[in-house]
C-alpha cells in the first residue's frame, strides 16, 4: 500500500483529502505544518508528499526543499496544493523539486487522478 504525507494548517483540508485517499486505498499520515511533516518522514519516508504552499513558520516551498535535501526524499514525488496560481510561485516551487501543482479547490476524482499518475503502481 502506498503511503502520501498531507501537509496543511488546515485541519478541514486534510480530512477532507485524506479521507478520499483511503477510500482510495492509500495509506494517508497528516501533519498541520512543516516541521511535523519533516518529523514523519523521518520516522518513515512517505511515497508520496502533497503540500500546501502558504503555512504558518516554515511554507510549503521550504519544506520542499527541506524534504529534497533528505536522501530518503531525493527522488520521491511532491505536490503542491494551493489557492495560489501564480507562474513565479509554480516556477519556484518546481526549482525546490515540487513535480506538481494543484490548484484548490479539488474534485475527489482529481486529486485520486492525479495521486495514481505520479505513484507508480498506486
């Protein structure tokens, strides 16, 4: 079973999508900030991190380049989930090693379509 890390401050959103990511068949871990999610892949490298850019302390482009400095990370699939839109954010977050970006709100359908193209296997 593939494992994603969801990072956002919003605890609403990562109910939300972690519950369509079971109902997926993915073993789903939150974390409300970058610290904590570089905490969890610590303990355990996820398959698979989506993250929201804007984030209290540490933003999700940070943490992106935090988790891409982790050999455990270096080649793992990272996403990006946010209300923002604009090209200089996308392209920054794609220079930290993000090899997506979504924009919210998602559709269930989206989100799952999205996860099994850049899981291989899933």
């Amino acid at each position: 079973m593939k494992k994603i890390l969801l990072v956002d401050d919003s605890t609403t959103m990562l109910m939300s999508m972690e519950g369509v990511l079971k109902r997926s068949g993915f073993e789903v871990e939150t974390a409300t900030g970058g610290e904590l999610a570089l905490g969890k892949i610590n303990a355990s490298t996820p398959d698979l991190m989506i993250t929201d850019l804007n984030m209290p302390g540490m933003n999700g482009i940070e943490l992106i380049r935090a988790a891409k400095s982790l050999p455990s990370m270096r080649f793992k699939p990272i996403l990006m989930l946010t209300t923002e839109s604009q090209q200089a954010k996308r392209d920054e977050a794609k220079q930290a090693g993000a090899c997506g970006w979504l924009v919210k709100p998602l559709e269930p359908a989206q989100l799952t379509d999205v996860v099994k193209q850049v899981l291989p296997g899933a």
